[in-house]
C-alpha cells in the first residue's frame, strides 16, 4: 500500500513538474515573440524614414537638375 501511495505522489510530482516547465516554455516564446517584434517594428521605422529620405534626395536632386538644365548655355 505504501509503494502505491508513494507512486502516486511521484507521479503527482511529475505533473506538476511538466506544468511549470511548460509554463516556463511558453514565458519564453512569448519573449522571444516579443523581442521579435520590437525588432520588426525599429526595422520598419528605419526603413521607412530611409524611403522617405530617398524620395526626397530624389525630388531634391530632379529639382537641382531641372534648374541647372534651364540655365545651361545652348
């Protein structure tokens, strides 16, 4: 009766052992989860200062073209 008893506690053990472990695994994916997207987010924060940046050099450097070409001589 007491090897029973004491299998049972065992087992009880293991159960509540595997919950917190998996408990714990998914505390970790969901940081993981979230280191991911704030690093997704900075990289569209970047990239899409960089697209504006760009669309602007280029209308700049169309603009700065167009008036060198007007006053250009012929």
């Amino acid at each position: 009766m007491l090897g029973c008893m004491a299998r049972l506690l065992a087992y009880l053990l293991l159960i509540v052992v595997a919950a917190f472990a998996l408990l714990a695994l998914v505390w970790l994916v969901g940081q993981i989860l979230t280191g991911v997207g704030l690093f997704l987010a900075g990289a569209a924060g970047v990239l899409g200062r960089t697209l504006l940046f760009l669309l602007l050099a280029a209308l700049l450097g169309g603009v700065a073209y167009f008036l060198a070409s007007a006053y250009r001589r012929s």
